[in-house]
C-alpha cells in the first residue's frame, strides 16, 4: 500500500470510528431462576460501556451483590451498599476505581430473593416495575432493573437497552423467553442478540405458537384465531414496509401475562416492552371483529408500536428524542389507519385528537425547545403527529415517506434535527421556501398549536 492510501484508509477508518454514534452495551453471562424458592442468580460482564462521568448502576433492590470485578478479574470496591440511595426500584451504585469515569468493561455477580405470589396470595399492587413470580411464571421488565441498568447523570438518560449473549437456566419451569429472541423450550436455553434490546425476561411453565417468526405466549389459543392474529400482525408490518420502502426487521412477540394483584373481572392490564406486548386477560377474540380483522383501535394502537421498528434505538438521542421517537411513531399510525381502517375513521381519530387539546395547554414552538423534557406526553403524543399530519396534508405522503426514509438512513450515524428534516425535504423534491413557509406557520411560530389545531380541523371535520 503506497504512503498516501495508507493515510486515506487512516483517515476513513477515524471517520468511521466518530460517526458510530450509538456503540451499544453488551451483556454476557448466565441467568439461574428457581421458580420454587423465587431465587434468582445472575452472573454478568458488560462490555463496551460509554464513557460517562456522572453515573450510577442501578441494580433491583432484591438483588445482593456479590462483588464488582474489573476486567482483570480484581474486586473493585462500591458504594451504595451503606445508605445507598434507591432510584424507582433499584439502589445506586458507584465503583471506587481510579477514575471518575464508569469503565468500559465491568464484572457482576449478585443473587436474588423475590416472594411467589401463588392459589389466594395477592400483592396489593402490581405494575411493570415487579419482579413478579405467580407460581407459573416469571415476569421481569427493564423497569424492575433485574440486571444493572446505566443511569446517565448528567444528560438524565437510562441505558437499559444491550445487545446481548445470555444463558438462562430454568428450574421448575419449561420454557424461558428474553426480549427479542424466540421463546425457547427446555431447562438451559442460550440466546444471543446483536441488536440492542430492553432486557424483559418472561420464564416458567407456559407454551407458546409461532408463525413468520412472530410469537404468542402463554395462552391457550384456537389454531384459527392464532392464524388471525398473526395474520393481521403480517398486515401491519407489511403496510408499513411498503409505503416506507424499507423491509421490517423485528419479530413481533405476544405475551399473556397474569397480574400478582387481584384484578375486578374483566380488567386487562397491558404494557409494551418493544417488540413485546403483554397483557392480562388476554382475549384474542376481543381484538378481532366479526370479519377476523383487529378491531380499528387495536389496528392503530399495533400501527404506532410496529413503527419502533423504524424509529427506535436510533433515534434515541438529542433534545428531540421524544418528536423523532414517538411522535413520528403515531403519526405512521394515523396512515396505517387511513389505509387500513378507512378515511371515515382516520377523520374521527384526528378530531379526537384535536379535542382532547385544552385551552391551558401549553407547548414550546418545536424550534425552541431547549431539552427533552420540553416535551411532555401531549406534545410527542397529539399535538406534534396533527403536525406532521398538516405536513404530509400540505406536501403529499410520497414526499413524506421519502423524507422518512432518509431521517432514517441519518438516524443510524448521528442524532436527528430540525435542520435534517429539511435537508431531506428539499432533498425530496419540496421547494426551500414551501418548507420555510410551513417552518414558520407550524414549527417556530407562537401560536403553532393554534395553527395546528385549525389547519386539523379546516382539513377533516366534515
Ligand atoms: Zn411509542
């Protein structure tokens, strides 16, 4: 290699190396769960841990550490083991190295001891935060922070999701599930993930069915409604695949969960830890119409959940994180909607809407917002897709889909901005001064809810 390739390829190689902006954890180890005695012992190495200064590693509160190693297998000594301080339902801990720094590579060991909730035994509250054994099963969630969970200080950010390469081990149970990779059969299971998952463990005596590689957990399911769900899953995948130009990637898991708390009849409570979705109670009959189709609310609730497969973990960065992440999320909902369900139902959903915005609502023009927590539920869930929605309405959704489609491809290497946004829309075809005129009318004027909410209503209230 001559002297000025050899440069070159330096000079690649650095580019490279800056502009992988989302390196990802990885945790390696075993699992051991005793579904008799609720024991729970973990054994773990992360690796490829970014550099952060201000940090904790929060750890369930059941958990007992065995020690902290670091990559030349020394203890390293902690604190949060006297007066540690909880964060939601894990305890703080700092390694006393050298540096101020987290290292990059990190030994744990620890055991836990979780009560079973069996026959007549209730909890008096369940939520996704419990690492909840009911004599069946298992359930424990990112939230619960069964494993160590990164708590980034100074940018207020979890790291819970890692790729991973696990080997579980089950007693008195048959069949464990980690997020991300099929159920497995048996009482040693290995799995392994190259993507990046939230660590949701779903373990113990249940069966499940599969088709396309998308599954159901733990429910007792007529081949026929089975083929239904499934088969609507394919629907939704495939609308979104289509229209975005851009194959979907993730297996899509159903997991019928049973609370540990007693429930009024009927009730069904479900949470999502992308690609899955639990619930209890869950009856699939309920989710589908007489014509075997999910029913409209369930097309556009999975509509928004399958559009993570698009805007996920690599949009999970920036002040704008909830706009990229969520809001462009619902937004691909109101089209699956519009395709699937019908414009008359696309109208009634828009209104809704537009209506559950109250006069005292405030929002911050998207321009100006400072950080993530400028915005709230309502701004990511309603007002910024009616946003979007007045985009697509001025400017055509092949338009919006490219531009989507190019968000995208920027998403993988640096974190998203507004100033991306219309790059791709001119890069689409829209004239710079059609989309400055939109900027001024709805992203960074004033009164852009307002606007919003008039231009929503002007378009689809007759
Ligand atoms: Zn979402």
């Amino acid at each position: 290699m001559k002297k000025n390739n050899f440069k070159k390829v330096i000079i690649i190689w650095a580019l490279l190396m800056f502009s992988i902006g989302y390196a990802q954890i990885n945790i390696k180890g075993t699992v051991e769960i005793d579904m008799n005695s609720g024991l729970i012992n973990c054994d773990f190495d992360l690796s490829n841990i970014p550099k952060i200064e201000e940090y904790r590693i929060l750890l369930n509160k059941g958990m007992n550490i065995k020690y902290f190693k670091d990559d030349k297998n020394q203890l390293i000594s902690y604190n949060g083991h006297h007066n540690g301080n909880t964060n939601g339902e894990a305890i703080e801990y700092t390694l006393r190295t050298d540096t101020t720094y987290i290292p990059s590579k990190l030994h744990v060991t620890y055991r836990g001891a979780f009560p079973i909730y069996k026959n007549d035994e209730f909890s008096a509250f369940d939520y996704k935060g419990i690492i909840a054994f009911n004599g069946e099963t298992l359930r424990a969630t990112e939230q619960t922070k069964w494993y160590p969970v990164i708590y980034d200080v100074t940018n207020d950010r979890l790291i819970n999701s890692y790729t991973y390469d696990l080997t579980i081990s089950i007693k008195g149970g048959t069949t464990i599930f980690i997020n991300g990779s099929a159920p497995k059969k048996g009482k040693t299971s290995r799995f392994v993930s190259k993507k990046a998952q939230r660590l949701l463990l779903f373990a113990g005596n249940y069966d499940f069915v599969e088709s396309n590689g998308n599954y159901i957990l733990n429910t007792k399911i007529t081949k026929e409604t089975s083929k239904k769900v499934f088969s609507n899953i394919e629907i939704i995948k495939s609308n979104l695949s289509n229209k975005l130009g851009i194959v979907f990637t993730d297996k899509i898991y159903l997991v019928s969960h049973k609370a540990i708390n007693k429930r009024k009849k009927g009730s069904s409570w479900g949470f999502n830890t992308y690609p899955t979705f639990a619930f209890t109670a869950l009856n699939f009959d309920k989710m589908l119409d007489d014509e075997g189709q999910f029913t409209n609310n369930n097309v556009r609730y999975f509509g928004h959940e399958f559009g993570h497969n698009y805007f996920g973990n690599n949009v999970n960065s920036g002040k704008l994180k909830w706009f990229w992440g969520e809001s462009f999320t619902e937004y691909l909902s109101y089209n699956i909607a519009e395709d699937l369900c019908g414009k008359d139902f696309l109208k009634e959903t828009l209104i809704k809407q537009v209506k559950s915005i109250n006069e005292e609502d405030t929002f911050i023009a998207l321009s100006e917002v400072k950080k993530r927590s400028d915005i709230g539920s309502k701004y990511r869930y309603i007002l910024a897709p009616l946003m979007l929605k007045c985009f697509e309405d001025r400017f055509g959704r092949d338009k919006m889909n490219h531009i989507i489609k190019s968000l995208l491809e920027l998403s993988y290497d640096e974190t998203l901005t507004l100033e991306h946004w219309k790059q791709s829309a001119i890069k689409s075809g829209i004239k710079k001064d059609a989309f400055e005129a939109f900027e001024k009318e709805f992203i960074s004027n004033k009164n852009f809810k307002q606007n919003i909410i008039k231009e929503i209503v002007k378009n689809y209230s007759k």
